[in-house]
C-alpha cells in the first residue's frame, strides 16, 4: 500500500497553552476570518463538565468535545475515534466539506501524544496532516507559569510557532 499524497490530506493544527493563556479567544478570533470557514474545531475539555465549547462561537464549523479529559495516553483511541468518524461524516456528506482541523487541547495537556498518534496513528495518517502546533503564552503571567508548572513547559517545548497574549500595558509613551 502507497503512503496518501501529502497534498490531498486535511490539515490539523494543534492550539495548545497552559490554563487561561487566552487559547480560546485565540479560536474566537481565528474562526472569524473568512479563510477559516471551512474548518472543523476538536476542543478537549477537562473534567466533568466541559466549558469551553460553550465559549467558543458556532459558526458552520464542525465542534466536536472531548470530554474524557487530557488528550494524552489514556484517551488516544478517543483522538482516534473522533477524527475518524468526523472524516466519514464528511465523506457522507453529514457535515460540512471542511478544509482543515484545529484542536484546541485542555490548558493541562501534553500534547506530545497527541503529536504522536497525529503522525503515526494509520486510521489518522491516512486522511490527515500534522500542519503545526501553536502554543500560546499568556505575556503578563508566562515566564512564572513556565517556572511553576512542567506542562506549559512540555507545550512551548513542542510549539512551531508561540502565540504572546495578553501582552503587557505600553503606558502613554507608547
């Protein structure tokens, strides 16, 4: 069996960052760019009770949530599950023809294995593409979330690309 042609399978990017580093007003204001419309939006929650999703905007876009918590080890045939089954709903024309994935991961994940069953995973190879992580970090709070919790850490470590949020006030001098 050939490996799929690179150019014909969807794009995921990874949104990661550690908790209220901004990741989903990040989203918010992705989401609202016309060049973003066809795109399906995976939010990993944890704990009982999932929030995030009811703070991102619905658009045309595709929500799936997963509940079950980080998106490491223990929920990786749940990543599975779900980009295999929103690839056939889209095949079966269920959903909306989108172009791309974001997954937005819980503030206290490590996404490395995430990273991991996006690359190596067959079922997810076969129809998707890891096209980058993006981790943001809050300005104001990053350097003593950095020092203090090993998951922000793991998440910047992993980045292709760090989004600054909640940057600092300039004061009148600009």
């Amino acid at each position: 069996m050939s490996a799929p042609d690179p150019s014909s399978l969807i794009p995921v990017t990874v949104l990661t960052g550690f908790l209220g580093s901004g990741k989903t007003t990040v989203l918010n204001q992705l989401l609202q760019r016309t060049e973003l419309a066809a795109t399906a939006v995976i939010i990993n929650e944890f704990g009982e009770v999932g929030l995030d999703h009811l703070l991102v905007e619905r658009a045309n876009e595709d929500f799936i949530v997963l509940n079950s918590g980080c998106l490491c080890c223990t929920v990786r045939s749940d990543l599975i599950t779900t980009l295999r089954d929103l690839f056939l709903r889209r095949v079966r024309g269920e959903t909306p023809q989108f172009q791309r994935v974001v997954m937005e991961t819980t503030g206290l994940a490590d996404p490395a294995p995430v990273l991991h069953t996006l690359m190596t995973d067959p079922l997810v190879a076969a129809h998707y593409r890891m096209d980058g992580v993006v981790t943001t970090v809050d300005a104001v709070n990053g350097m003593s979330t950095l020092d203090r919790h090993t998951e922000a850490v793991k998440q910047a470590a992993v980045a292709d690309r760090i989004l600054l949020t909640k940057r600092k006030d300039r004061g009148p001098d600009g």
